[in-house]
C-alpha cells in the first residue's frame, strides 16, 4: 500500500514527470499535494495503471488535493538543455504554479535540483512508493497522453495515439519516410540504429 506521506508534519508535495524517453513531444511534470488522509484503492505507479484507470483517477486527484499543478518543457528546450535538465525543469514549473508552498518536495527518482527554499527528498520508484507521486504521476502522464492525442490529428502518420511519442518500430518508421516535425526532439537518436 502506498504511504500518506513522508512526515505527518510537513507539507508535502509529490513531483514526477511523464515522456523523458519519447521521440516527440513536451516532457510534461505535475506536482501534488494530498490530504494526509487521502486514501484511494485505485492509486499506485501510472505505469502500473490502465488508461481507464488513469482517467478514472485524474478528477478525484484534481478534486481532492490540497493544491495540484501540471508543467511542460518542450522539445526545444529539451534539445538545448538535455532531456534530465528539462525534467527537473519541468517539476520547477510544476511546483512553482502550486497554490501553496509546501515544506518538502518528494521527487521521484534520483535526480534533481533544489528549488529556492523547500527541501527536497529523491526517492528511487517514489511513485509506487508514496501516494503524492503516484498522484502526480497520473496528472502528467494523462495530461502528455492528451497532447500527444490532440497532435496525432496534425501528424497522424507518426500514430502518437497510439505511442504517444514513444520510440516504437512504426513511429521511427515514419520518421524515416516522412522526417522530422517541429515537434520532435532533434538531439534524440530518431532512427533505429542501421544494421550494416
């Protein structure tokens, strides 16, 4: 069962972010602040989650939390500054539209910058660890999903309603025939590697 939070006393949100290893497409971060007692039998790691269930679960998350907030680093940004740096980036934006300022920040992974004034804590698969982080786990990767949706229509033979931006065999071979988009990460290995 995931843990309500690290310290009862503090504030406490839960960072993480969706779409690092994509082809295409923002990294988009979210940050969330649950009651202490928040408690959903549905709730756990996105990537352990269907797509129903995420959406099932991104109203209540919204509903529910204290103060929840989602962020974006787009490829451009991703190209410039690599695709760690944009993450964490993504996660200050994130935490810097939070309605209030929490105490602690629970950051899934091992990686990250401090932000001025909160204390942060990195925890390896904190989002199947604490319920913040599976939380903002949900918010981000259904808010990428929907971008990547919204963007197939523009470009549908790259088929990111189905990859969303993923590197699968039929997304690089779209690249291959039809190039590149204002929207892939260019500083990313798009093609699969030649085998001669």
């Amino acid at each position: 069962m995931l843990k309500p939070f690290y310290n009862k006393t503090y504030c406490e949100a839960g960072c993480d972010e969706a779409g690092r290893g994509c082809l295409a497409g923002p990294v988009v971060a979210a940050a969330v602040i649950l009651p202490s007692d928040f408690y959903h039998p549905l709730l756990n790691d996105s990537k352990q989650l269907s797509h129903a269930q995420r959406l099932e679960l991104k109203p209540i998350i919204m509903e529910y939390a204290v103060s929840w907030a989602i962020a974006e680093t787009d490829n451009h940004e991703i190209d410039k500054i690599n695709i760690l740096n944009a993450s964490i980036l993504a996660m200050h934006r994130a935490v810097e539209k939070l309605h209030i300022t929490p105490n602690l920040l629970l950051i899934d992974g091992n990686r990250f910058k401090t932000y001025p004034d909160i204390a942060h804590l990195c925890v390896i698969k904190g989002d199947s660890i604490f319920a913040s982080i599976a939380a903002a786990s949900i918010l981000a990767k259904t808010h990428r999903d929907e971008l990547m949706d919204k963007w197939h229509e523009d470009f549908p033979h790259y088929r990111w309603s189905a990859n969303k931006g993923y590197p699968t065999v039929d997304h690089r071979a779209a690249i291959e025939i039809h190039g590149t988009t204002d929207l892939h990460r260019l500083s990313f290995r798009l093609l699969a590697k030649s085998d001669h």
